[in-house]
C-alpha cells in the first residue's frame, strides 16, 4: 500500500483551472440567442402597491418582456416552507414564504416588483427606468420589541400579528436552580445583522430547449438536486427534464442554499414563455436586499451558579428576527438555542424565543447560522460571573466543562436536525490547555498585560470556548468509477463553493483505491451527473458526503480486488493496490493495471455470471444517525488605540478539534477563512436599517469587510476525538472560524477596560460604538 | 452611437464596435470572452477585476471599454502564456492555498504581477498592504500572504 492520501496537506485539484481564468462560474455561461434579466426592486420596505404601469418598459429598446406579479397567473404562488418547524410541544409556527414578484405591497426594500427580459443586461436595466409604480407607504416593522406592540404596522396583514413563531425548549427545573442559587447574572445582549457577502453575487441561467424537452440551469446554488426537484415541481415537468449544474461557485456562506429565490422560479418559468435562454447577474447592490441575511437577534439571559462557580441553570429569552418572510423554518433561533449549551454541564436550561417578521431582507443561515448569539449570550454570561466571583474566566469555564468520560452527552432538547442534541463525543480541557499556552495567557495576564496598561496602552485577552453541531443528515451519495484509463471518476449531489471537494474527497477514495489523488476527477453539483442528495449547508459536507465517497470506494475496491483476482489466479488477500496496479505482494511483476481491469469489466463478448455488475463502479450512501460534535477554543490579544479605537489583534490563536483531519491544508484554510468572518462581523460588518426599513449603506464603500491588514496570522492547532458517528471520524469544520469571534472580542475588549468596569452586551461593534460604549462606561452610564 | 476600438488584450488585436458605455469588463468577459476576469461589485471596491492595461493593475469595472482603445490589456488568461506554462505567482497560490473559491484570484494575481515586478522582496506588511484593494471573503488572506511569499522566491529562482 502507498502512503495514506488521508491527512495529507495536499494542493488542490482543483486550482489550476481557478488560477488560469478557465473555472467556469455562472456568468460565464454564453449561450445563442440569450436574453438578460433585470428586476425593479421596491425602494421602500413596506407599501402597498397601488398600480403598476410597465408600458414605457416595453417599448424600451430591445426589451423582450417584462412581467409583473399580474403576469404570471397561477404560476405566483410563495415559495415551499424549506425546513418545517421542529418537533417541540406547544409549538406556535405561522407560515409565511416569499413570492415571486410583489403583488398587493412590499414587504422589504429591495423586493421583487418587475422583471424585464432584453437583448443585454445594459438594455434591461434602461428599461426599469420605464416602470411607474405607485405606492402607499406604510410604516415599517424595524425593530424587534415594537414589532410585537398591539398597534404595531403588520408585516403580513392577514395574520394580525407579526409572530412567526414561538418556541420553548426546557430541561430540569430551572425555577429550582434560581432558588437555589448563591449568584444570579441578568443582562440583556443584542446581536445584529450582517451579510455573508461572498464575491460572486447570485446567479442564474436558464435555457428552456423545447425540441428536446429539455431545461438546463446553471444556478449559484448549494443545492442544486432540490432546486431541480422544486422547480420541476412548479413548471410541471418530470425531474428528469431539469438538469441544474452548480458550476464553480464563488464563495456560498448558507444564502445560497436559500430556495426558492424568486430569480430561481422566474428565469426558468420564463425561458419557457420566450423560447430563448435567459440570464440573470445580481450585481452588489442587490445583493444587500435580495440575497438572504443573519444575526439579528435580542436575549434576555439569565444564569444561577453556586458561590464555587457550578452553573446551576440558564435561563433564556429571546427575539429572533426572520425578515420579511421565512422560507427557512426556524433552523436559525433553534441553533441559537441548542448552541448557549456549549461544552459546559447545564442541568436545569429554559429558552423560549419569539421569530418575528420585520419590514427587512430575509433571514436564512448564514455561516455559523443561529450559534454565534447561543456562544455570545453563554460566553458573556461566564464572563460576567466569573468578574462577579472574583474568580478568572477560564476557572470558571474549566469547572463547568462536560468531561471526557461522560460522552456521548444528552442535553435532552432538540437540535435543527430534529434529532435529540447528544454531544457524540469532545476532550474540552486539553483544548483550552493548548490554546492558553500559545497564547501564552499565564504570561500575559501576570506579567504584560499590568506593565502596559500601566503605560498607558489598552491591551485586552479572551478566551472563549464553543460547541457546534455538524455533520448533519439526512444523506448523501457518491458513485465512484474507475475508467479504462486507470483514472477514476466520481460524482456526488452537493455543490462546492471553495470548500476543496476535489481534492479532500478524492484524498478519501485515493486510499481505497490506490490511485494518485489528481487521477481522481470529481464532479459536485451536476444533477445529471447524481440524482440524489440534499446539499453543501451545516459543516456537512466532510462529514456525510465525505463518508459516501469512502464506502463507494470501498466497494469498488472490493470489486476490483476480486476480479484481479479472478484473473491473476490468485486469492484476493494476497493482492495489493498500488499506484494505479493491482499486484501480488512482494511480486509486482504479476499485476493488473486498473484501467485494463477495467476494460476486463466491461467486457464485449462473452457471458457473465448471472448478477454481475458491469465495469468497477459502486453507489453508495452514508447518513448518520445524528450531526458530530466540533469543538473548539479560540484565544486573542488585541491592542486598542486609544485616538481611533481601530483594533490591532497581536495574536490569534484556534485550538479547534474535529475530529480526524483528511487534509490539513484546507482545514486551516477554512479556519482561516472563518475567523476572518467573524472578525468582520464582531467589529467591522453590520447593516444599518433605519426607522423606515431602508438600508443605509448597502455598498462595499460603506459596508466594511475586512481587508487583509485587518485579519492576523493566525495559530492553529489541533485537538482529535473522532466522532464515532461515521467510519472516517470526521467532523465539520466549514463554519467553525466564524462562531465564537464576537464572544471572544467582547471578553478582550472588557479585559482592556478592566478599570473603568467596560460591559459588552453587542455585536457587531466598530470603532465609534466600541468609543461611546467606554466613554458610557467611563461615566458610569448604559448607552 | 458605438465607436469603433482597437485593443491588444494578452498579445492579440480585438477590432470592436461598442457603445461608449461598455465597461471594460463586460468587453473582456462578453465581447471577446475571457470570462477569467471576474466582477464582483461594480464600484471600484472589491478588486476581482483587476487587469493590467500598460503594465499597471487597473479596475475594469471603473473604465470604459473605450478607454482602453489603442491600449494594451493583460488578463488573467494572459499570465500563464496561453496554457504554456504556470506563472510563478500561480504556482505559489497553488502550493500554499492561496485561493479558496478562487473568484477573487484572478484579481489578486493581476494586482500583484506589477507589485511584484517592482517590489521582489516584498515584507509581510507590504503584501498586506498592496492587497488591500482586494477583498476575499474566504481565506482569511494569511494562506495568499504565504503564497506571495512564495510567490517572490519563486520569480527570483526563475531562470530568465
């Protein structure tokens, strides 16, 4: 056997293609004869809709069509209800999706209104010039507690309220803890929104070929089967006349998983209607309104301890903000809910949220989905008491940790999957010991940290500790194929979007195989290519899409093993794989070439045993029985500059275990990656709505993403506990980066104004908010 | 309306009529079809489109198609001589995976062939602060500042 593929750190199949320009991504898409779409996008939150006259449109020039909500007949209707509410008692869920274009008002600035179709995207886009709407305004529901006042302006006017929801998840008695409790924490901790603003803004192509029957989509999706499967549905056709591919895709963050985007139910009903191709291009500022967006969320939290610092219970309420519809259920608040627990031994938990529907663009995961506010309100909550108790942050984390001995960990409420959250596994304590140590933590707080401050200098530590939930099902498949040239091809249903499925899948089959990892072509997101899966969301794609591949190869290497040995008249346990060749052992002149098995496989003449499979193929599916438990600790030293109150962050360090690593190259890239995230969003990135629902800086000049001065090098290591929920061990990895940055900035930041007693209760900060929350400080006020 | 350019785009003339308004990136990715140049915003922030017209990195979303008339643009499909072989800023991208989704790629290697050209031993501070120009919302930046890195040793090594 050749050296383990399995763990190495390496380069990427993948990234010729990217770093030459010939990676196809949606806009790259050219077709004869197509058309290009623009959309008129409501600029106000909330209106009625008095009429539409696109007259002026039409006689643009060279405009096709332009449709309103009128024109689509029974073709508008709202979008599928994507994740139904989960299985909790005396639950109260009211459903209200997007729809295709606006009809009677708008419900968030930047909906769709109109569409028009014309020979370039130039054309299409003078034409909006010639759509007059006439609008009532309305009142916007903006912010979370007003919206659920009794003379609050309705989102939904037949619902007569603007709840989408309320749920409670509860263990123990929490009422019990509080009474018994030496110590109770009481805050208030507000998370806002921000965007996932990946590079490569949305888009669709849509080529409706009425000789074949046939349509083909090329979508910037992560999840291309049921975007087949749904618009199918909705045109009429059988799912074998959808082909969607999710080409390359630059950058995905969970918005791109949102189905049905009204772009997705218009382009493919009206390459139809027009016979031609059509394409659509969201440009940036569109992608402020109509791409989904996060994190807009208020808690209520309490949490009772014992005078040793033992968490007793937590109790926690919370509003959610869902957008102006909820297409995605209530993956996000539920997250939130099961993330507070982190790795801490919480007997007695009470967390009951209110989802509410405001005048703004629509909520769906994005990376980190619902767990950073759960990590923000837990971490902040042991940050507070441990200053109460005059003990030190990371006692009092140590303390509470759920120990190694006591997995798998019931916390007997239900996660997003709908499974009962159990922890499969995690070794918490070495992960902190780890991390203090390279940020050197003893060294600091003893030694610097007092000398500095002493100068003058505002120099804070944090250290923060989470648990996610990855990896979750239901399923994915992968076939696997070994061709008559000895390389191999596979095929799987999840779309990629950087994440290096090329290379760490084909690293996974390569060791079953025994063929160099850049033999193996892979194929994500080709719905012709595999009819089967669910999508690249949840750090799941290691993990269970990860696992496919491995049985698939496993089975293909059986029958390879078999066959060669039919042929060389040896037994199969005497066989080896070894760089494309199956040999005897310590004979590798008797050998086989794949690519001649293969051949051998797929034979022109003769009979074959009656049950015999042609060719070295297999089909495989894996899906676990329930998601695997990450971990992780993330530790930082940042300088405050006390004129500009700009962050320098002088050492960063990730101590991150999920479980077995298949290449650690991509993995720090993804950590990396993640922080960078979460930077930006603990200190840099929010949207700023204002009473009316408009978006006040809705570009990249005015919303900030960090740059590569503003992101440190960053130390990372890792800890292993494999899951034992899958063969390969694995667990997600995609999102963890991005969770617990905004818990971790707050404790530095209080630690940096220790003297004056600085409280964060929020996130996203900057510089000005950072400036008026110590100067309140300073003052002894609440701002 | 249109006016008739002339442009040398990696080494090869385009004739083209365009509309005054064309932005050259849409010239680039539609008219003549190098679709490597990737647009990411529209309004001169993220970088993604970043070509070199006579040797200095510009923004093709903030020009004109015919500004660039009588000009000489390379793009990102210009940088590895037709398939020929790996720029060496390629090949230290590839080695120490300085590109995740590689949309922004193509922008961030145009940004850095004239930086590099002029500044061979750049130190961490300047490769961060030449790429500043250039968002990536996945790496983090740390993995493409070692492959500058790497990329800058890799030119030095090069035989002329």
């Amino acid at each position: 056997m050749s050296t383990r593929q399995f763990g190495q750190p390496i380069k990427r199949n993948e990234d010729p293609r990217l770093l030459t320009g010939r990676a196809l991504f949606t806009d790259d898409v050219q077709l004869a004869g197509m058309l290009h779409v623009a959309f008129l996008r409501g600029d106000l939150a909330h209106a009625r809709i008095r009429s539409i006259d696109v007259d002026g449109a039409r006689q643009s020039p060279g405009v096709a069509a332009v449709y309103t909500a009128d024109d689509l007949g029974d073709y508008w209707q709202p979008g599928p209800l994507l994740v139904p509410p989960p299985p909790v008692e005396q639950i109260e869920f009211y459903q209200r999706t997007q729809v295709p274009l606006a009809k009677e008002k708008v419900c968030h600035a930047g909906e769709a209104v109109a569409m028009v179709v014309a020979e370039s995207r130039y054309l299409a886009e003078d034409a909006l010039d010639g759509i007059f709407v006439d609008y009532e305004p309305l009142d916007a529901v903006v912010d979370l507690e007003s919206a659920l006042a009794e003379d609050a302006p309705l989102v939904h006017d037949d619902l007569g309220h603007n709840v989408n929801a309320r749920v409670t998840q509860a263990k123990g008695n929490w009422l019990q803890a509080e009474a018994e409790a030496d110590l109770i924490i009481r805050r208030r901790f507000s998370y806002d929104r921000g965007t996932a603003a990946a590079m490569e803004n949305r888009g669709i192509v849509a080529n409706w070929d009425a000789k074949s029957q046939h349509m083909t989509i090329w979508d910037t999706t992560q999840a291309p089967i049921a975007i087949r499967n749904g618009l199918a549905a909705m045109l009429g056709l059988s799912e074998h006349q959808v082909r969607v591919i999710a080409p390359f895709i630059g950058g995905g963050f969970g918005p791109k998983i949102m189905m049905f985007y009204p772009e997705e139910v218009l382009l493919a009903w009206a390459t139809m209607q027009l016979g031609r191709p059509l394409k659509w291009i969201e440009d940036r500022e569109e992608n402020f309104y109509a791409t989904t967006q996060e994190r807009g969320q208020v808690h209520d939290a309490t949490m009772a301890l014992k005078a040793d610092g033992t968490i007793l219970g937590v109790k926690d309420v919370f509003l959610h903000d869902a957008g102006a519809y909820a297409p995605y259920g209530l993956t996000v608040p539920v997250s939130s809910q099961c993330t507070l627990l982190g790795p801490y031994v919480v007997k007695n938990y009470h967390s009951e949220f209110t989802s509410v529907f405001t005048n703004k663009p629509i909520v769906t995961p994005y990376r980190g989905a619902g767990r950073q506010h759960g990590v923000f309100v837990m971490e902040r909550l042991l940050d507070i008491a441990a200053k109460e108790l005059a003990t030190d942050p990371i006692a009092i984390r140590r303390k509470n940790y759920i120990q190694p001995e006591q997995f798998p960990y019931a916390n007997d409420i239900v996660f997003q999957d709908f499974t009962q959250l159990v922890y499969d596994s995690g070794n918490y304590g070495p992960a902190l010991d780890r991390a203090l140590d390279l940020v050197g933590y003893e060294a600091f707080v003893r030694e610097e940290q007092p000398k500095r401050q002493a100068e003058g200098e505002r120099v804070g530590i944090g250290v923060v500790s989470y648990v996610e939930g990855t990896g979750i099902g239901p399923y994915e498949g992968a076939r696997v194929t070994v061709e008559s040239s000895g390389k191999v091809s596979v095929a799987t249903g999840i779309g990629t979007q950087g994440q290096g499925h090329y290379t760490s899948f084909a690293q996974v089959i390569a060791d079953q195989i025994g063929v160099k990892v850049s033999d193996i072509h892979i194929v994500t997101g080709d719905t012709d290519l595999f009819y089967w899966g669910a999508g690249t969301f949840a750090s799941r794609g290691a993990v269970v899409a990860g696992n496919a591949m491995h049985a698939a190869a496993t089975k293909v290497r059986e029958k390879i093993l078999k066959l060669a040995g039919e042929k060389l008249e040896v037994a199969e346990e005497d066989l080896e794989l070894v760089e494309g060749r199956v040999q005897v052992k310590g004979v590798p002149q008797t050998s086989i070439s794949l690519g001649q098995l293969a051949v051998e496989a797929n034979p022109m003449r003769g009979g074959v045993k009656p049950g015999t499979e042609p060719g070295l193929e297999a089909t495989e599916y894996f899906g676990p029985e329930r998601g695997a438990t990450a971990s992780g600790v993330h530790a930082v030293i940042l300088r405050v500059d006390p004129e500009t109150f700009n962050l320098e962050i002088e050492k960063y360090v990730v101590v991150h275990d999920c479980g077995k690593v298949i290449n650690p190259l991509i993995l720090d890239g993804q950590i990396q990656g993640g922080v960078a995230q979460g930077i930006g969003n603990a200190y840099y990135e929010q949207l700023h709505f204002d009473e009316n629902g408009a978006l006040l800086n809705a570009s990249l000049m005015d919303y900030l993403l960090p740059t590569a001065p503003d992101v440190p090098n960053i130390v990372s290591d890792h800890i292993v506990t494999p899951s034992p929920l899958n063969p390969l061990g694995v667990k997600g990895a995609g999102e963890a980066g991005a969770i617990p940055v905004g818990a971790l900035f707050a404790q530095a930041l209080d630690s940096a104004f220790s003297d004056i007693g600085l409280e964060v209760r929020e996130i996203p900060l900057s510089p000005n908010r950072l400036f008026e929350l110590v100067g309140a400080a300073s003052a002894g006020a609440n701002v | 309306m249109e006016q008739t350019i002339s442009v040398s785009v990696n080494g090869r003339q385009y004739e083209r009529s365009v509309e005054p308004r064309l932005l050259l990136s849409d010239f680039l990715r539609h008219e003549i079809g190098l679709s490597g140049t990737h647009v990411g915003c529209e309004h001169g922030v993220c970088g993604a489109c970043t070509v070199l017209m006579d040797s200095a990195a510009v923004r093709s979303c903030l020009l004109f198609a015919v500004q660039a008339n009588g000009r000489d643009v390379t793009t990102v499909e210009g940088l590895d001589g037709g398939h020929e072989e790996l720029h060496p800023i390629q090949h230290g991208f590839w080695e120490k995976h300085g590109l995740q989704c590689g949309f922004c790629t193509p922008g961030i290697l145009m940004t850095l062939v004239p930086f590099l050209e002029e500044n061979p031993d750049p130190t961490e501070d300047e490769i961060r602060e030449v790429l500043s120009g250039n968002i990536c919302r996945c790496t983090g930046y740390q993995k493409i500042v070692e492959a500058v890195q790497l990329s800058a040793r890799l030119i030095k090594e090069k035989p002329a």
